[in-house]
C-alpha cells in the first residue's frame, strides 16, 4: 500500500475515535445541563439522544467528505502534514457544532427561565405620581376658599 492509504486509514481511526469519544463525553456531562434547560427529566434524555445521534451524522458525514484529496502524497511527511490538517478541521467542526449547542441551549434556558420568573427582571426605583383626572387618582378634592365637608380646625 502506498502512503496515501495508510493516511486515508489513520485519518479514519483518528477522527472516528475523536468522534465518538467526543460525543459520548457530551452526552454524559450534558446531560445534567439538559435537564435543567428543559426542567423534564424524560424530555432531556431524549433531547440527548437526538443531539447525539446529529452530531454523528453531521461529523461522521464531515469526515467521510473531507477524507478525499486531489494532491499526491508521496513521503511520509507529506501524508503528516495532510492528516494534521484533516484531524484538525475535524476538531474544529467538533467545537464549531459544540459552541452552537451550548449557544442555543442557552438562549432557550434563559428565555424559559425569563417566562417562569414572578418578579420584574430589574427591581423599581420609584413610583409615578398619580395625575389628577385619571381613574386611580379618586375624587376631586375641593376648591380652597369655597364649603367644605368637615369645619375647619380650631
């Protein structure tokens, strides 16, 4: 076998034993953070498998396109350099489709938790003063100088 093969297989060991290793570490600790989000046990760990079983399909798919190369390898260096740059554009989807989980994960805890909260987001500084004429500001109150209700204090 020449050098091109033996970089295709190593750049297959590589990246699907990164994969795996990756998603089975995700699913595990992201488990707990699921749970939280969606506040349903029974809900996360489907979430989970779902986000685990895309995250297959999106790398794995990655790996098997990347995997072709047009330009002719022949030392072993040169098969290095291409697998180092094949492992590491697998390592950055990796992150890539890590960072945009968390992301919107994130997003949908915050806003479920903003619908869930009993108190306004920022506590009051003050109050408004009632105007006169609207319909919490009661009756009007007499015109000084003119009968009152009640005589006046001696």
């Amino acid at each position: 076998m020449d050098v091109k093969v033996w970089m295709y297989l190593a750049y297959l060991v590589v990246s699907i034993g990164l994969t795996v290793w990756v998603a089975r570490a995700l699913s595990r600790n992201g488990l707990v953070f699921l749970e939280d989000v969606f506040a349903d046990q029974r809900l996360a760990n489907a979430v989970n498998s779902l986000l685990v079983v895309g995250f297959y399909l999106l790398n794995l798919g990655y790996v098997t396109v990347a995997m072709k190369d047009t330009d002719p390898v022949h030392t072993t260096s040169q098969a290095l350099e291409e697998l180092s740059m094949k492992v590491g554009l697998v390592l950055l989807v990796l992150g890539a489709l890590h960072f945009f989980n968390v992301f919107a994960l994130g997003r949908y805890r915050r806003g479920r938790l903003r619908q869930l909260a009993t108190h306004p987001p920022i506590s009051p500084v003050g109050h408004l003063p009632i105007q006169p004429g609207s319909r919490l500001a009661g009756p009007p109150e007499p015109a000084t100088g003119g009968p009152t209700a009640f005589p006046p204090a001696q």
